[in-house]
C-alpha cells in the first residue's frame, strides 16, 4: 500500500530516525531506503523554523506545516506541505507524509494530490476484501433461513452493506483515473436513515450514548448523486460526530437538510455555473477539532485520533467532489457546535450541467 502512494510517506523511530520509507520518499531525498533507513531525519532535512523543529520532536502530537521551505542534503532547497502523526499504540513512533510543490505544480490539480494517495492502497487490496465478504454474505444468507421474519431484517441489512461496500470497493479501483462513476437520483433522507440503522446495528443491543436529533426538510427534492456514496458520507460523518462528543455533558449530534440557494460550482467548461442549493449538515456538541488542524483535515493522514489513520475524511471529500458536490467544515464556539457541511446538486439539473470537469 505504501509502495503505491504518489505522496512521500516516511515512518519515523523514536528521536526522529527514518525507520522505513516508500519509493516516492525515496526519489523525493534522491537516496535509496538501504543509505537512509537508521538515519536521522534532521541530517537529511534542515528546517529552519525551530518551533516547527520542536513540534516534530513531540512523538504525541500531530503537526501540519503548509508550504515550508527546507534545505535537503544534497538537492537544495524545496518548498513542501508537511503531515506528522503518532502511530497508535506505539509510543515514539510517527508517520510523516510530504506533499513536494515543485513535484507537482507544473502537472495540475488533477495529476496527483491527497485523493489519488487516499485510493491507490484500496486499489491493490480490493482482490482480498472482496474474498471474505462474499463469505460475509453468503452466511448472512443461509442464516436468513434459520430465523424467523422478525429477524431478518437484521440479515437483510447485512447483505445489503455487504452489496454496499463492494459497490465501493470497485469505485475505489476506478478512482485513481480522472473518470468519475455515475450519478442518478438519490433521496438524501434515506441515505442518512440507511447510515443510522448500519451504526446502531454496529452497535448491537448496546444503546446509543449520544442523542440523535433529525431535523429532515421533507419538502427536499432528490439531488443527483451516487446512493452509495451518500451513505457512506453519511457513516464517516455520523460516527466521528459520536465520538466527539462522547465526553460531552449531554453528547448531541445533529443531522440538518434544507435549501442553501446561492451556492455554485464553477465547471471546468463554458456553461452556466452548477448550483448546489441542497445543504446536509452534521453538527456536534463536542470539544472541536485543534485550531491548528482545521485547515488539513481533509488531508490524507492528518487525524487527532491516537487510534485513526486519517483517511475518513479524505475519502469523504473524493466521494462527495465525485458527485459534484463541496464540503466543508466549521466551528461555532458560540453555540458550542462543530458543523460539516455538504452541498448537492438538484436531480433535475440537466446532464450536461451535472458533469464536473474540474475540481
């Protein structure tokens, strides 16, 4: 998976000593992994920023540095994005990531960048996920014989996700082209109904620790979009909305649709610009992301969790973007709320219209 990253990925020891790294940081330093592996970070890259130098130094905290410019030994200077993150239940250890802008500025938006990395490891991988859950299914099956009606929508919604998640799966092969899968008329209520059942499901007998308040236009019309995609958006958001605010007094996550008018996405061709009048929003009451994260969350790698890998949020943004649409994220310390926002496209929008060109 590693190998398969266009981002430089370095995995750091204790006291900063390159442990092991991937082809890409490997052209990226212009040494091989035999010269660098149990070398020390800070002799290959000066970094001139000494409160940036102390960060790195501390293992436990994630840090993100946008457009620094650093000295490499024996390659001069270089201006680059930055991602440092504990590995989790492994003290000292981190995983750095480097986005190179010199690498890349001359290809264009679209010839690399954080979704290609975030997909490319599915890619390979897709051949031994797909094996156990058709086994996953095929038991979902047979039990549906043994049990009566009453129960069996609880194997009916196995298969599904199953159904669900290789649907995804395959997608996720396609993703790393400049192709996008096809969009068709979602209702927006039901994808986020179908993400509410997949989690309290996940969650067994056990009840929920947060309370779930709907605040559903139901006046909404469908938006065009992928119905898996949307309900896989709708699990990454709900599931961290729970978790942020577990600690909270009285943990709350909010789900809110309505209309947005006004917002308009600019395609890459000479039509008219593409509305996005149908908002979606999942709101916690939890403590909020880091001040000094906000900006890369959406970055592959880039989490606060001392268990997660970073990818959720970056997957959301490609699954959303797929479907022409935006997100975003925000934090509203006088109401004590944190808000991802989603932005669609009506269904009814013309087909040329809905086809994004450009990010």
């Amino acid at each position: 998976m590693l190998a398969s990253l266009p981002q430089a990925v370095v995995v750091l020891e204790p006291g900063l000593t390159i442990a092991s790294l991937n082809p890409a940081a490997e052209q990226f330093f212009g040494q091989s992994a035999r010269r660098l592996v149990g070398t020390s970070l800070r002799d290959i890259v000066s970094i001139s920023d000494r409160r940036l130098l102390d960060r790195l130094g501390d293992s436990e905290t994630p840090v993100s540095a946008r457009e620094i410019v650093v000295q490499l030994k024996g390659k001069g200077a270089r201006r680059i994005d930055i991602n440092v993150a504990p590995i989790a239940d492994t003290p000292g250890w981190q995983v750095l990531t480097i986005h190179d802008h010199s690498a890349t500025d001359a290809l264009g938006d679209d010839s690399g960048g954080p979704d290609n990395a975030v997909l490319r490891g599915p890619e390979i991988m897709a051949h031994e996920i797909k094996n156990p859950l058709a086994g996953i299914r095929g038991a979902a099956q047979l039990l549906a014989r043994r049990i009566d009606d009453r129960d069996r929508a609880l194997t009916d919604l196995i298969t599904g996700e199953v159904d669900r998640i290789a649907g995804l799966i395959e997608r996720m092969q396609k993703l790393s082209g400049r192709t996008t899968p096809p969009v068709e008329a979602c209702n927006l209520h039901e994808a986020a109904r179908r993400a509410i059942d997949v989690l309290d499901a996940a969650n067994g007998e056990k009840p929920r620790r947060f309370r779930l308040v709907e605040e559903f236009d139901p006046s909404l019309p469908p938006v065009l979009g992928s119905p898996d995609g949307l309900v896989q958006v709708m699990i990454n958001l709900l599931s961290n909305a729970a978790e942020a605010c577990q600690d909270a007094e009285d943990p709350r996550v909010i789900i809110r649709t309505r209309f947005a008018s006004g917002l308009q996405l600019q395609t890459g061709d000479a039509s008219a610009p593409l509305r996005l009048p149908i908002e979606v929003r999942v709101s916690d009451n939890g403590p909020g992301i880091d001040p000094a994260m906000r900006e890369h969350i959406f970055e592959p790698f880039v989490t606060t969790k001392k268990s997660g890998q970073g990818l959720g949020l970056p997957l959301v943004r490609k699954l959303v973007r797929d479907m022409n649409g935006r997100i975003t994220h925000e934090r509203n310390e006088e109401s004590g709320l944190t808000h991802f926002r989603i932005h669609l496209p009506l269904a009814r929008e013309p087909r040329g219209r809905a086809r994004r060109k450009s990010a």
